[in-house]
C-alpha cells in the first residue's frame, strides 16, 4: 500500500471508529495500524477490547498491559457471560472474533462501540 493510501485508509479507519461503527477488512487492511488504532480507542474511551485469540489478546497487551481484553471463540464463551457491567463504556471488537460470534456480545448486554470484522475466511 503506497503512503497516500495508507494516510486516507487510516485517516477512514479513525473517523469509522469515533462513530462506533464495524468495519470490514480484508488481506489488503494488513499492517495499517488498526490494533494501535483500537488500544489508543479503547484507552481513551475505557473500553475493553473483545479478541478472538490468544494471540490476539497478547498483541494488545504487549501494546497496552492496562488494556481489558475479553476473549471470545468458538467453545471458549466463558469470559464473556455475565460481565457487561465490568464494562459500563462498551467494548471493542477485534478482527480476529468470529463473525458469527459477534452476537454473543449484544446478547450479553455489551455496547459495541465500534472495531473491525472480518469480511474474509480464515486461512485467505
């Protein structure tokens, strides 16, 4: 991606974001800067961040150790339930979550503020 588009996709990625909004990425969204986005969000607005992964959730905490990080995977719900009234301002939510987990998190009373989901299959 040359400069210029990195400037506008990151420059979209933040306004996307201060809107609460979910965006889609894909391969061509690597290396663009959303997890760095989504700590310095997630820092300024208490929010905790919902990952998919183990590695997700050490990438974030090597960023940030302060950082709330809920995990949220297939057979692995157990963080999730029961906690939204930890998280009072809402959650992030990574790409590495599962699509079709992500309403695991409204349906336990979590705000969604914003993130990104994928708009890709694992493994392209």
């Amino acid at each position: 991606m040359n400069k210029i588009k990195l400037f506008f996709t990151r420059l979209y990625f933040k306004h996307q974001l201060k809107k609460g909004e979910l965006i889609k990425v894909d391969n061509r969204h690597r290396g663009v800067g959303k997890t760095t986005m989504m700590v310095d969000h997630a820092i300024k607005h208490d929010l905790a961040i919902v990952v998919g992964s183990q590695e997700s959730a050490n990438v974030i905490k090597h960023l940030n150790q302060d950082i709330k990080v809920i995990r949220l995977a297939e057979k692995f719900t157990i963080e999730i339930k029961g906690t939204s009234t930890m998280f009072p301002n809402g959650v992030l939510i990574d790409e590495s979550v599962e699509p079709k987990l992500i309403r695991l998190v409204t349906v336990n009373n979590f705000k969604i503020r914003g993130g990104f989901v994928q708009n890709y299959k694992k493994g392209e």
